[in-house]
C-alpha cells in the first residue's frame, strides 16, 4: 500500500534541511549567481553532505551509501526548492548517481556518498526518458562530439553517455581532462546554470555497454522527474505562502488587498492544485522507494501535474505581488526563472502526457 | 464506560450473532437488536445506539457482523437522517427528543429530509424568510423551502426558520425538527435540466410545529445549523476509487473502443483530463491517509472543487469526443431517481448533471472563500448586513 504521508524520520530530515538553508543561504546569495555566476560557490552543497549526510541517500549500502531513500531525497527536495537553493542535489545525488547505481559503479559511488565528489550525467536537462539520444561518438582520437544544456555540468565527473552504430556506452570522464571543453552559458535559470560540453578527442573507456547503459540512463531520468516534483511543490508553497503575506499585508482601497474576492479565489484555486500536487509528488517518490511498477507511470504524472503547477504558482506570485513581483530585489524572479526552467527539465508536460498516453493505453489519433 | 476493550466489543458482537443468527433473523429484527446491543454507531452513548467508544471501531464491529453474515448497513437509506439529522439530535436534542428519534432513524424506518435553502437563501443561509410564529406550546411555519431531496419519502426534516425578524439575520434563527405528514406541508418535484426531479420545493402553510420538536434554544437555530453543515460527512470508507474507476474510465473506454473518433487535439485535451483524474484520486487517497492517521489537512476543503472541474472539463470533453452520437440524450421523462448515478446515464445527462457538482452543498465560489479565509487566513470581505435587523437588509 502506498503511503502518501511523511514519517518521523522524514519531517525530522526537512527541519534539519530547513535549518541549514536558513542559516547558510540568503536571497541574495542566489541573486549575485546572476551577476558573477562563476565559479559557483560550493559551501552550501558540501554541508548538506557533510553534515546532514544527504548525498548518501540514494546510493546503496554495499557502496557506502543509506540505500533507495526516495521519499527522504524527496523531502530534501521539497526544501531545496523552497529556497531555490543552488546545489546540485538533483543532478548528482539523484540522477548521477541512480545512473552509476543501475551499472553496479563502485568507483565513484563511495565518493559521491561521502560528499568528496559530485557529477553530472551528460545529457541536456531537457531530455528524458526513453526518447533521449547520445549525441557523443568514438572515433579514433577518442570521444567526439557535443552536449547542450547540461545541468551542473562545471564542478563533478561527467557521466557521458557514448552512441556506437549498435549500441550505447557510459564513460565516466573528468571534466579537466584533455579535449573536454565545459563552457557555462548564461541561463535563464543561474541558480541551476547550463554549460555546453564538447569532447574533441578525449581518451576514456566505457564503463558500461549496451542495454544496461541505455537503461541506466532511462532510470535516471525517470528518477530525475520523479524527485523533481517535490522540488516544484517546495517552489510553489513558497510562491503561494509570500503572495498570502503580501495580501494580508499591504492595504490598499483602505482594505486588506486578501479581502478582495476576486484575488482571494485565485488563491484558493492554488491552494487545490498545490494539495493535488503533494499527494502526485508524494506518490512519484514512494514508487520509486519501493521499486513500484507503476514508477514510469507516477514519474510521467509527476512532470505532467506538477511542473504545471509550480509555474502557475510563481506566475500568479510575480502578478498578485504587483509592481514589487518585477524588481530584482525581491526575490519572486528567483522562483519564477526555476519553475519555468523546471516545467523543461526532465521532459516538458506535454512530452509526458504522450508518454503516459502509451502506458496507460490511451491510443493516439492515427 | 470507556473502560471497554476491544475484546469486550468482539463478545458483544458475538452475542448479538448469537442470539439473533443472520441468516434466521429478519434483517430489521437484527438491525433493532443491533441498535439494542450498542453496537449501530459505538460512538454514540449507551442506550442511544452506542457504547461510548471510539467512533473508529465502529469499522471492527461492521467487519465482524458482515463475516458472520450480516447484512452491510445500508447508510444510503437514510443519508440526511444519518449525516445530519442524528449528530445534530445527539448534541442539541433533549434526552426525550434523543430516545424519541435516533432508534427509528437509524433502523431506516423514519427518513430524514433538510429544509434549510430557500430561493431568496441559497449561498447566504442565514438569510431564510421562512417564519415561524409562537402560538402557546406550538409554532406555526410559512415559508417556501427548495433542493430538498428525499422529502417525497420522509417522516421528519430538520428545519431552520425565522423567529425574530427584528434583529441581525444570524440571531432571529430557531431551529426544529419538522413532521413532514403535518398538515400545511405541500412537497411538489422540481424538475432539473436533465429532465429528472431529484430535489422537492417543499411549500410550508401554517404548519404546527411543537414546541417540544425545537433543538437549541430560541433564535440559537445558526449555531446549530453550522454544527448540522460541519457533520457533513467526508466518505471514507469504502475501497478508493481505482485509476480506471468513475467518468475517467468511461470516456477511456470510449477513446479506446472508438478509433474513428480520434484526432489529435481530443487526445490531448483527454491526457489532460486523465492527468487531472489521477492527482485527484491520489489527492483523495492521500486525504484518507491523513484523517485514518489523525493529521488534518486542507484535502477534505480542496476535494470538491477539483471534483467540480474534472467532472465538468471530462463531461464536455466527452459530447465532443462523440461527434454525432454525443448529441442524443438518454431519457428526458421526470424520472425520480434515489442515488445520483453519472455512469449509469449517458453522455448527455453526464454533461448536464455535472453542472451541478460547482453548485450544490456550498458552490466553488463560496468554498474558494471559505478556503481562502479558514485555510489560508486572508481577511474576510467588509459586509453591509452583519449587524443590520433581517426585516431592513434589501432583498
């Protein structure tokens, strides 16, 4: 039976995650990533890791790591994007490493559990599951090719998946190496900057080939749009609880603006879509914590409702805020530039609902 | 009283079975017994139906007397009667009025009715004209009430009415239990845009109400009718509804059995539906989840109003998805019908019925208010009426 909840061990996770992010991380440590975005500042990630252990929550027990610990990855989530915090928690300590899990990795696993390193699977953050391509060939240099739009690419090891005429391999390479190239873009979302990455003969060896890789890669991405629900709702209780503030706050008319109807009832449609969303979140993470076979199906529903959600929640923010939604120095720009980049991550929701058309048997026109 | 274990539930039940077997007793004569034994509704106090005890345990006592052969109870019989009518007898009723009337209501044998909305009182409550003057140890009432359902069938109705029209709305208000075979009660069937009567007008001339059928104190009738409007009920029992269950899956069935009727955009706009579909029914397993833990959630206020537009986003869809065959119409004649059945119709009735999901018990106007003040805490809207005498509000 699937538990929609959260235990103990869970809410006592999110008091010490939130803790950490109010002590550590202000608003305009996030804002100055737009105007000196590199490099990126790596404190806050690592004191997740060191101190709160977080980085070990996905990786298994035999390489050092707490085991599948989905619905605790997504209660960090749920903090994180309650705060946009710029830490590359999703893309390796969810994605990266579901990835070098699914190949049985145990070399850079015991490394990403104890925090001493991170990394990125090489793939645009728009790709997902099952319709994703490796673009990266071997030829007799070594790797060639390029990678756009890839997440947190900068700092951890590059998990790049490799396309031959009859198969795909995962070679893991050092982003420092000889004929890597990582050039960070500006991005419309800096607090999870993109950078394209271009290999121009690099020597490496595959650490997986053939089906396992193409399904390792598939397990991640299916995990990354899973887990990136809980972040969407973390976002949008934050952008739905600042505009019930500001409304209860400001006057104007000589009344409360929350008093006017016609504002208070978009607020209240929110609020059913934000409780719809947490239920769908939950249920993505605890199908992934229990190896459930309907994980494709919640992780598809996840994107497709959630994403959704999160960016009507940041949209309604900017416009219920007023004229202080369009400055730069309240933060409400910081939400909205992730939940869009997010509505893309891991698969748009239209992507999704043609996905979960074929898995749940709802045959499209002809 | 609440020293009563578990253990000596399960003896009591097995009591009950054994004194009067299921399957040679008559199942009215096993209900009284039932009621007799305590074991109707094991929250409520000893001699009333209950045993004082968790209301929780009551699921163990129906799962016990169901193994045994018992008939499930049949809760739909009664649906006013028991959602609303007895939680409200039970707290505001008198000792009398509590024997008088709980046994019969929940063997079934009286059928409850509500005369609360009136047409001049829908969304505002507090505002119904419906008077009721004091003649010695009886009330005679005159008013016109609507939306009541069952009332073709019920004995009783729990009724709110104006008493004192000289001060503010929420204080002139009495409320009683009204003999709907009294003389002065006219029910008549008002039929819907579907073509069947599910509701009554219920016109209301000199009717006499005695005194002794009041429950709460004169001009107290508010209170008690928003303790009435708190007990309704959220279905928790039951299996939850499954992916394929309910409208989703007849429209599904349809797009599959049909593939003539697909085109693009409808196969869209249907994954949309279903994806709506599917976070409502995790958002109501969830609210399950929640009150079977004891944590209280905003679910139980949202769950309406997603309800209301998935049905009606769904119902549209589907007339469209049908062509031609979305344009002809089931049974347009009065029908009478005891439970409200989307599936059971067609897509037309689908369409239409589903407009009454946003309105009926709270529209999603006032309950987006209601969220917005008692979930969210923004202020309440300035209102001209609160403290003005009911005969002076405009009207």
């Amino acid at each position: 039976m699937t538990d929609l909840l959260y235990n103990d061990t869970e809410i006592a996770l999110r008091d010490s995650v939130r803790a950490m992010l109010d002590k550590r991380l202000t608003a305009a440590d996030i804002m100055a990533l737009y105007d000196a975005p590199y490099p990126r500042p790596a404190q806050l990630g690592a004191a997740l890791s060191d101190e709160l252990g977080v980085s070990a929550l996905l990786v298994p027990e035999s390489a050092g790591g707490h085991g599948t610990r989905a619905r605790e990855a997504a209660v960090v989530l749920e903090e994180l994007g309650r705060r946009v915090a710029p830490v590359p928690f999703l893309t390796s300590a969810v994605v990266a490493t579901r990835c070098l899990t699914a190949v049985g990795d145990m070399a850079w696993l015991p490394r990403l559990a104890g925090g001493e390193a991170t990394a990125a699977l090489c793939v645009p953050l728009v790709a997902y599951a099952s319709t994703w391509s490796a673009t990266v060939r071997p030829e007799r240099a070594g790797l060639v090719g390029e990678v756009r739009g890839v997440a947190d690419a900068a700092t951890g090891v590059l998990i790049v998946p490799v396309r031959t005429d009859d198969a795909v391999h995962l070679h893991a390479v050092d982003p420092g190496a000889d004929g890597v190239s990582v050039t960070p873009v500006l991005s419309l979302d800096m607090s999870r900057p993109l950078a394209d990455v271009a290999f121009d003969g690099v020597q490496s060896r595959p650490i997986r080939s053939g089906v396992e890789a193409q399904r390792a890669v598939d397990d991640a991405l299916t995990a990354g749009a899973a887990l990136l629900a809980s972040e969407q709702l973390g976002l949008a209780e934050w952008c739905l609880d600042t505009t019930v503030k500001h409304l209860r706050d400001r006057y104007q008319f000589g009344r409360p603006l929350g008093s006017f109807q016609a504002l208070k009832h978009r607020l209240a449609d929110l609020l059913v879509d934000i409780t719809a969303s947490r239920a769908v979140a939950r249920y993505a993470a605890d199908c992934l914590a229990t190896n459930s076979d309907d994980t494709a199906v919640a992780a598809s529903l996840a994107q497709a409702y959630c994403a959704t959600v999160a960016v009507r929640a940041a949209e309604e923010c900017i416009q219920l805020l007023g004229g202080i939604g369009m400055t730069w120095e309240h933060p409400a720009h910081l939400y909205l530039k992730r939940a869009k980049a997010d509505q893309l991550a891991f698969g748009t929701p239209a992507l999704h609902r043609t996905r979960l058309a074929e898995l749940v048997d709802v045959p499209a026109a002809c | 009283m609440s020293t009563t274990t578990k253990e000596e539930l399960r003896h009591r039940a097995d009591a009950l079975l054994a004194a009067h077997p299921p399957h040679s007793t008559t199942p009215q004569e096993f209900l009284a017994a039932r009621f007799d034994a305590g074991l109707a509704w094991v929250h409520y106090p000893a001699g009333l139906g209950g045993l004082g005890l968790p209301r929780a345990w009551q699921t163990d006592v129906d799962a016990w007397l169901e193994a045994a052969g018992a008939a499930p109870y049949q809760q739909r019989r009664n649906p006013i009667g028991l959602g609303m009518a007895a939680p409200t007898i039970l707290r505001f009723g008198t000792p009398d009025q509590q024997r008088r009337f709980l046994r019969p209501l929940w063997l079934g044998e009286e059928i409850w009715c509500q005369l609360f909305s009136e047409p001049g009182a829908g969304s505002d409550l507090a505002a119904v004209a419906t008077r009721a003057v004091r003649d010695g140890d009886t009330w005679r009432v005159t008013g016109q009430k609507v939306w009541t359902s069952n009332a073709q069938h019920a004995q009783f109705a729990i009724l709110l009415a104006r008493t004192d029209p000289d001060v503010p709305k929420h204080q002139g208000l009495t409320y009683f239990v009204c003999d709907m075979r009294a003389p002065g009660v006219d029910v008549r069937p008002l039929r819907q845009l579907t073509g069947e009567a599910e509701f009554n007008e219920v016109f209301l001339d000199d009717v006499p109400v005695p005194d002794g059928y009041r429950l709460g104190a004169v001009g107290e009738g508010w209170r008690v009718a928003m303790a009435t409007l708190n007990n309704e009920r959220v279905s928790i029992g039951g299996d939850p509804l499954s992916r394929s269950g309910g409208m989703i899956g007849v429209v599904v069935g349809e797009w599959r059995a049909r593939p003539e009727l697909r085109t693009a955009e409808l196969h869209d706009r249907l994954m949309q539906s279903w994806v709506a579909a599917e976070a409502h029914r995790l958002t109501g397993l969830r609210l399950r989840q929640q009150l079977a833990s004891g944590q209280p959630g905003p679910e139980g206020a949202t769950m309406k109003l997603g309800f209301a537009r998935l049905t009606q986003a769904l119902s549209g869809l589907e007339i469209e998805l049908l062509g031609s065959d979305g344009l002809r119409y089931d049974d347009w004649s009065p029908q009478r019908p005891e439970v409200v059945d989307f599936n059971g119709r067609g897509p037309g009735y689908r369409y239409l019925r589903a407009k009454g999901n946003s309105i009926e018990g709270g529209t999603s106007e006032i309950l987006r208010t209601v969220i917005a003040e008692r979930v969210l805490g923004l202020p309440a809207e300035p209102r001209t009426d609160k403290n003005t005498p009911w005969k002076d509000v405009p009207r």
